[in-house]
C-alpha cells in the first residue's frame, strides 16, 4: 500500500457503502519540520504529538550560562483509532522502504 488515499476505504454510516476519497490541501497550509515528537495512549486513540525546538541564539559561553530551558513549541496533535494507527504505521514502512539504499533493503 502506498499514500493513494483512494485505498483506504471509507464507510459511510447511512449506507455502509465505501466512498471514494477526494483530497483537498490548500495552498496556505505550512509545512513545518518537527524534531521531537512524542506518542501517547489512550483507552481509545492513540495520539502523535509533533514539537519544534526553539533555539535561543547565545553567542557567548556567558549568555548559554544563562539559559535555563529550550523550549519545544507543538506544532500538531493527531489522534488515530487503533486500527487507523496500524494503517498509518504500515504507510510509514512502505515509504521508508521506499527511500532506503538497496543494499539495506536485501540485508
């Protein structure tokens, strides 16, 4: 399975019929880069919470001296069911695999 949304089957509840899948991204949406993230369960979901490092800028060795904490800004939290949360980690592998040098895929 690739990122074809038009693989993932959506049910609708009236019908029980599956529906295709049209994706709309809009233009204005940003693309952040996250450098921690972290993964939490629930009794229901499971939820990735995705965090951006906020660097102070010290130029000196004294100003580093005082910085007490870096902070870490959250970007996103996405919740997944269970079974969402499989499909999710299974896209995953398959474009990791996808991006990994041939000579580690065969070992």
């Amino acid at each position: 399975m690739t990122g074809d949304l038009s693989e993932i089957p959506i049910i609708t509840i009236k019908t029980q019929q599956p529906k295709s899948v049209e994706v709309f991204i809009p233009e204005d949406v940003i693309i952040e880069y996250s450098d921690i993230f972290t993964v939490q369960r629930t009794s229901e979901e499971i939820i990735i919470s995705f965090l951006q490092t906020q660097l102070p800028i010290a130029l000196t060795e004294e100003a580093d001296s005082k910085i007490d904490a870096i902070e870490c800004v959250c970007l996103a939290r996405i919740a997944f069911t269970p079974a969402r949360f499989e499909l999710f980690l299974k896209l995953l592998q398959d474009s990791s695999n996808q991006i990994k040098p041939e000579s580690q895929q065969s070992s």
